[in-house]
C-alpha cells in the first residue's frame, strides 16, 4: 500500500464498475475515500460510503463525478444507485474554494458554478492519455457490434471510418490487422497520410456516396452530420453503419430507416463492453492527474494564481480557476 | 454466366445460408441443380425445388450434403426445412455407381453404403482448403464470443491457445494483432517455433495448470479432454474458455462448472457468425473440387480404377471409390 | 496528360532523383518546368533544362527548392550538377513579388529576403502531409540500417524509440510488426498512450538510463541531447544506437564513442534510401500545393492581403507573405 | 550452471559465430566440448581447443558438423579455420558405434558411411523446428536485401512470394506487416488459402508471367526452376528477384543477367546477416535434440534395435542407425 495520496479526502460520486476500481485504486495509495451512489456492499474495503452527495462531499479536497457526466439537470449518472443522485448548487456552493471536481465532460451550469464559487473543475475526458486509451475498449466494442450485426467476416470486408482522430487511428488499426479492407474518410491531408502509413485507402468527405455505395460497414466518429440523408441514399442495402460519435452522433437515423439500412448508434462503450478495463484506465490515470493538480494549485497558492474559468483539453490547462 | 458446369446435374440436400450461396453460384456455372430441404422461395432463380430427396438425387452426377453432415440415424441438417430431411439407404442404393457425394464429415454408415453401392464419397470437412477458409470465421466468431463474455478488452489481455492446428494459427494471428499476449501450447516443436514466429509465447501441455492460474481467456482446439478436473482446478476464476474442438469439446464442462468457471462449446461458428462468408466459401471451392474430381473419374473410367472405400483429408485421395 | 497547372511556369533549382520525379509529374500536369542543376539528359521530355539558377527563375510563379533546403550561404543542394548552384540575393531581389518558393526547410536569410523583397515563401518539409508520408522510408532506412549493422534479427530484439512524433510512430508500428519487443520513451501522456495502443512499452525520460543498458537497438528522433554521456554510460556494450534526429542529432558521440558504443547518425534518409518513393511523395503533394497556394494568392490579390513574413507547418498559415 | 549434459563428450567440428553460441550453451549444460576449426581464444572458456579433427572426436559421444555441412570431398566449412578442415573416412570409421553425428544436411558419401560404419547419423537442417525458427532470420535477411537493392520502399510496394512452406509463411507476415501488397504463388490450395488468410493475393504457377510484369520484388523459395526464361522475358524491368532456395535456386540467372533484370541469389542468411540469433536458434534446439537422442538410443541398446540407416526431417525417424 503506498501513500501518495495520504491525507487526501476525496469524494467519488455516482458512476458504475469503473468506479469500482477506480476507488479501490484511491484507496489503495492512501486517499480518504468517501463515495455516494453505491451500496456499501459493493465498495471496496477501506472506502466510505455516504448516504448522500452533501455529506461526501463535506470536507473533500477533490470531487470525481463520472465519465459521462452529469444531465443537464444535475442529475449524476449512478448505475447502482436505488435513488437519484443529483449534484445540486447548494453542495458545490458550499465546497471549499481549492476543491479539485473532476468531471468527464462537464454541463454549462457546471461550469458557471465553477466560475461563481471558485472551485478547480477539470474536464478529463477529451485529454489525450484518456480518450486515446478509451479508445481501445471503444475500438474493441466497435468490432464486436459489427461482428454481431453482419453476417460476414471482418476478414475481407470493406470498411470506412469516417474521421482520424483518437478513435478512428486505433480503429484503423484493428481492423486492418484482422484482414479487413479499410478506407479512411477525412478531411486533414496529414491524418489521411497517417491512414496510408497504417496501410488504409484515403477518401474525401467528397467521395463518402461512392464510398457506401460499395461498404460493408461503416464507422462514422464524427460528431456532426456526415451520413446524411444525401450520403445514404447511396449506400449498398446490405451496409451497416455504426456510429461511435457523442450523441446524437453523426448519421441520419431517422433517413437510415426510411432506406431500410441498418444503423446503430453506439455511444459510452468502454464502460458497457469492457468494464474493467475502463476502470483501470481511469485507476491508472485519475491518481496522477490528482497528484499534479494538487501539486500545482499548492504551488499557485504560495505564488499567486491567476483567475479565468474553464478550458480543458490538456493537463496544463485545464482546470478552471476561480 | 460461366458455363463449366454446364449439362451437370447436381443435387443439395438441406444445410442453410451457406447452401443457399453455394446453389446461386452452381447455377451461375450452368449446372442444373436440384435442391430438397429449401422453400421454394429461399432458392436462387434458375435452380429447381425437389418434393423430396429421392426426387432430387434421381438423376444426379453430384449430391452434396451439408458441412455439418447427418445425425446418425440419416437426419440431414436443414434448418430451412419444416419437415425432417432423411438420408436413406433406399435412395442411396438407387443411385448411379459414378455419383460423387459430397460432405463435410461422413459418418460410419455412409462410409458403408459408399462401399457396398459404389457411389464416390468425398469428405470435404478436412480438407485443408475448406478447413483454413473456415478458421476465420471460427477464429472471429470466437473472438466475438470472448468480447461478449469478458469486461476485459482482447488488448492487453492474457489468452491461451491450446492446440496450434488450422485455427489455432489464424485465431494467434488475430488475437496478437488485438494486442493481446497470447501463450500456444502444443506437443510439436515445429508448430511452436511457428507460433514464437508469430509473435506468441510457446507452452507444452504440462505447463497449462500454470497458464489457466493466469490466463483471461483460453481458446482449447483439440478434440480430446486436454483442460480436464486436474488442469480446471488451477484455473483463475474470472477465466473465460472457450472451446471450438468439435463435439463434446476438449473440456471437463463438469469440473468447469463444480469451480463455477465460465466454460463456452461453440462448435460449428462458421456457419452461425458469419454465413454469408462462410457459404462463400463454399462456393469458392466446391465447384472447383466437382470439376477436378469430375475428370479424374472419367480417366478413370477411361482407363480402369481400384476398387476401395476410402476417407479423405486431400483431393487426390479423398474419393471413396465403389 | 491532364493541364491543371497548364500555363504556370515552374523553376525547379537542384536536388536529387526526388526532383526527377516531382518534374516529371509537373510537366504531365501541363506546368512549364524549367530546370537549373541537372544535366539534361537527366530531365524528363518536356521539361527545359536552364544553364543556370538566374534564367531558370526569369519569369517563374513557382520556383522550387530541394527539401534540405540550402547551405546557409546560399549553396542549394544540387547532386548531379558539376558546378556549385547558388541562390543568391540578386536573383531572389528580381524575382516577382508573387512568386511561390517552395522549399523544406529556410535558412534565416531566406526568410529575410522573402520579408524585404516581398516573394512568398512556403516551408513544406514540416507540413504533416510530406513529414508523414516521408516517415515511411525514414523508418525502413532506419531498420535497413538495424539490420546491416546488428548481429541479431529485429524478430525477438529490444528496441527503444526516443520520442514518438512522426517518425517515432511510423517506426513503432514497423518494429512491432516485425517482432520486436519496443519500449517508447516520450514526456506527453498522450503519446505514451498512443504507444501502448500500439502495443509498445511506455517510459520516461528518466528511464533512459535502464532503458539502454538492456537494449539492443535504440533509434532517437528527439533533435535535443537526450542520449548523453550520462545516460550512455549506462549502455549496453552490444548497443546500437541510430539517430534519426536532423543534425545534429540527440546523441552525444564523442561520449559514445569514448565508451566503445556504436552510434550512427542517419539523416535524410528518405532520399537515400527510396529515391523512387520518396519522389513520388513530392509528386504527389507538392502540385496540390502549388495550386492550393495559387488559388488562395489569387484571391488575396482581388480582395486584399496583408504583409507578415515566414510561419509554417500547416498550410493554411505556412506562406511567408511580402 | 545446469547439467543435464553433464559426463557427455561432444565433439565440434568447423562452423562459424553460431557454432561459438552453441559451444558455449553446451559447456553451461555441463558437457565436454571439444573444438576443431577454430582458434583457442575464440572458443567460450570450459571448452577445449583441438588441433585436429581426428582428436577432436576420439571418445565423443556426440559429433557436431555445421548447418551448411562439408563439400561433396568432405571439407568442413570453419570460417575461423586457416587449415582446411576435413572429414575422412579414417576418423568416421574409427568412431563408437553409439557416436551421434549431427549435421545439418548430408552429403552421399556421410550417409554411406553412417551405413558401413553404424554411426547414428542426424541431419537436422529440415527438422520442421530448426527450418521455422531458421526462417526469421531468412526473412529479415531477404527483406535487408531487398531494402538495399530496391529504390522504393517495402512499404507501397507489389511483392511476390514464390512458394510457400516455411520461409514463405515468415515472409509473408514480414511484408504484408511493413505493408507491401503481397502476392504468393502456389500450388497447394491449403497454403493458397493460409496465404489468403494472412492477407495476400493468392496466384498459381501458370499466372506468373503476369505477375512478374508488374511486380517490384519477387522471393523464390522454390527449389526448382521456377523462374526460368519463359516467365523472366516478362519481367517488370526494375524488378528486383531475390532468391533464397538451396543453390542454385530456382532461377535461370542467365536468362535474367541477358534481359538486364537484376537477380539475387541469398543462400544461408541466417549465418550471414543475424549470426547471433542463428546461434541461439542452435543452442536452443541441438541441447534438446541431444538429450532426446542419446536417451533414445540408451532405451535401444537395452531393448534392442533395428538396423538401417535413414534420412531425417523428423525427430522421431530422423537417425541412421547402423
């Protein structure tokens, strides 16, 4: 048992097996865990649990809501939890100023809180080390809804990722290693180049009706309307399209069905596929974020700091100050 | 239209979407086939529904059964068929001393009435070709099961392949391109500087209460009890095996469940995960192995043959001579 | 023979077999090409071969530099011309203030004369597109040389990429593919998670020290001093180290060679290595550029532009505009 | 320092770096190791240095010639030998009758006297084990080969593999991983469809004018004149031929110097272009092989045996036994 995080409170509210491990990781390098949202049952030993999101929350120098967040409403995400959990501007107005609030992806109450009551809030979930290892249980899920969905191998079919960013790359290249014929779809001449190094044909968002018109399946991460009702009508009859981009992802669902193509939208995969491997993502990842942050407001806190709410993205910048 | 097959009437009995692509391409070949076991619906324009198999074997120079072959008591495999589609020695003794019957797997009293009424049985399940199409599918239809059972990814994972024949090698091809660390256990020491080639680290049978103490996942191949009561006893409990030998499988499904281990037999993936490519298969090699063992009874008809019933594993002696 | 750049006229000033190929593809793109630094029975039919770098440039719209670029006084690289060829001031002070010079790289001069006499100046050898395509032959030169100068195979070898950018990735999927086992070293978390992704094995640049003292091969693309006296004291004697940084490299020679170290710098090897793949990847982008570059001057001249020197890396901001 | 060689005299006779390897595995095992052919400081400390053949080998159990075995009048090849190093029939048949004769492949006149003089004759070059393990080194050497002499990159490249046993499947994975599009020709439609599995084109014997038309690189594994006249005048004329079966190949090199082709002929790899790990590959198999050999023959000499002296290519049956 080591003791980096010894001394430190921290509250952990809502979210589902991630969590789990995550928690059992804080705990396991000494932090004072205290967690809403889960059964004492099922929370690891050493952890405390909380009866509601207030009384965590009391005294925590750092505050982990889930990945996916919140809903517009302040309503947290908790799988195992029999009531509501809800985030409330009465707790966060009454946190200490130098709380550290990690959030996936945060609303914009979320934010404006931040702002008014001064609180660190870090979004974590579009840092590099974070989506890129997410994106393997998302790639990995991403297969398995094809294998489950068409009646062909992956093993000489024809598929398109729609956008090269985090997820498209490590797509890529497990779909090419299990023999598929991959075209990458972009608009940055240098991630197409990157597609060819990894041995995939290149195409235009120009070429994206030819493209379906001969696909077996397509994987759109492209969070804004690229399959639209113009593409589709396009696409071979026998296509299926699944799309890994945040809601309401990047496909005329409501098109695909009238053209009788099979579409999926397949959001928040890493914690429904793969579980476990999330949680160590987030074990292994979460205690050094906390670390550093800490670190650096102690030293803001002997030198000064300057105000400025928000931003995110990268470590070095991505905690909105008060 | 290719016409090789021209004037060559065949009949397939039974089986399921896989017969159905087969039977399009035969037709594309100009054979005649004549088809029992299918609604009429179902069947590709230019093929005739038989009432009956004896009315669908009258006549034919090719008779090809499913992949899957017969239960013991002559019941073919045909999932499409309301009615029990039956083998009987009546039909079977009627046809004609150069008909060349097709199947995967013969069973013993097939083998006979090829002896005693001379038709040509050829056992296709074996063969090299067909065996090695088959491995991807049964290699992807294996891995689709392990992302299914697991909350792990495949990346990162810790698998076991036990046995290191025709799909032992594509599945070590497909799971090390995943990511995950994959350990081949296997008697040759051929086989296994081929699996080390490949990237894998290389086991013997005496090391496997070793390697299920660790492994996420097992992949057994061998058709014989080789992860039995002494090996399962080992095993780490969030182990997933997954056994494709054929029927009843290499594994004490007993013990497994005793240790509340997850144990899976999935036999015969090609055809439930991927139908479309596996009946492509089918239709890539069966019209080549008729032609070839076409001619080679017409030169032997020319110039005189042994006698013999036989089995197969390879085209230039799988034929069953009469 | 298409004439997309029909009616443009192109000097082309020295370089290498790459510049045989990239003229080739201009001059079949209907461009006017004339060549300075090449005999002419070198030069592609159709291509006008100038006696020297003044008439080559009279009159030109795009003049175009070898990717190394110049010396810094002045000398162009320039390998199948006998005489030394030279830009000089008063060539570049005459030409027209909307030529497009294109090279990969700009010494300080150059950027000055393109602020004062007003020509616009686009560094290409940085834009992710060439650096990225350019990475392919840089890694296969990378591991030609591993190869020649190892005694083991690459197969089963430990490897280590220092800094894992655009080359570092390239190399990465090559070695894995091939069997090594490769640990990255890189300070951004992003990066290392790329890595793993991969399949590599992650470190830190404190780790360096441990890190060379059990590997074979260590390829560094960081063009700091990373591999310092005091980390290759630490060096395996049987290591072989291959820098792939530009001059002059992150590894500190004298320190290696005083510890007996084998250590080979090794830049520009795309031109060396695969002249032919690395010419048609010139071919391939730089008419794209051009037009790009023209379309976009074209319509700065009817709407207005402002003045602002150098900048690249991208070609939305790369052009060094009088 | 283990001993399960421990009391076992082994005579080596010629090799080069591998044979050191090996030497020095054997003394760790605990055997005495007599050395012929190579200068005393070179020889691992704990064996003993011969002056000549015939003292090298009085009293071993175990004799052990090099991979490349002797010329057809018995000169041992011993690259570290300034004398040249002979076998006579005066030292063979004046050796135990129980003596085990290791070699990797050979000649008449060994094979004869191993029937005169009873010795147990062992040739292990095509054991399945060493030939796989072997072909890593094989590949990499050819893949070296093929970097230097060609000005495109493997990467991109049209690549033909001629044959395909167990050099062909390593080489196969090696290219298609560094992405060259791969195309192998065979004859047996198994290893058609294990080639089609690793994700290359499959092709036969009679489309190979076409293929060498548009090929870059073309690996002949074949031992036969596979590549003769007929098929070369249809060569790409920048293609690169680099063959790796047992001299002479299977290439008419005549035909390919007159129609200017360039044609390689790359026997013994291993030894040459990764000595290290072709000695490792020794020291791991030839230990194994011995103990297996020697308990073996120990269970014979109790039990009795039968006469005969044999050819090899599986441990099981692979020694002449007088």
């Amino acid at each position: 048992m080591s003791s980096v995080l010894s001394g430190i409170k921290i509250a952990v509210l809502g979210g589902d097996d991630r969590e789990l491990i995550l928690i059992s990781e804080l705990v396991k390098m000494g932090a004072t865990v205290v967690v809403a949202g889960f059964p004492r049952e099922k929370i690891s030993h050493g952890a405390f649990a909380a009866s509601a999101v207030d009384k965590a929350c009391k005294g925590a120098e750092v505050i982990i809501l889930p990945l996916p967040g919140t809903s517009a409403n302040g309503v947290i995400r908790a799988v195992y939890s029999e009531e509501e959990l809800r985030l409330t501007e009465e707790v966060m107005s009454g946190i200490s100023k130098d709380t550290l609030v990690i959030i996936g992806s945060a609303r914009q109450y979320l934010k404006k809180w931040a702002d008014i009551y001064g609180f660190n809030l870090l979004e974590i979930g579009e840092m590099d080390e974070i989506a890129i290892l997410n994106s393997i249980p998302t790639a990995e899920g991403a297969i398995q809804i094809a294998m489950e969905e068409s009646r062909i191998t992956i093993h000489g079919s024809k598929s398109c990722i729609v956008g090269f960013g985090r997820i498209g790359v490590t797509l890529a290249r497990c779909l090419g290693a299990l023999g598929s014929n991959v075209t990458v779809v972009a608009r940055d001449e240098g991630q197409l180049a990157r597609a060819y190094e990894m041995g995939c044909k290149r195409a235009s968002f120009a070429d994206l009706p030819g493209i379906v018109s001969y696909s077996d399946i397509v994987f759109n991460t492209v969070p804004h309307m690229v399959l639209d009702r113009e593409v589709l009508k396009h696409a071979n009859p026998e296509i299926i399209i699944i799309d890994l981009a945040a809601q309401p992802g990047g496909t005329d669902f409501e098109a695909a069905n009238a053209f009788g193509l099979k579409a999926i939208l397949a959001p928040g995969l890493p914690g429904k596929v793969a579980p476990v491997t999330a949680g160590r993502i987030l074990a292994s990842v979460v205690p050094r974020i906390i670390i550093k942050e800490l670190s650096r407001m102690n030293k803001e806190l002997l030198f000064g700091k300057q105000g400025g709410a928000v931003g995110a993205g990268d470590t070095r910048s991505a905690v909105a100050r008060g």
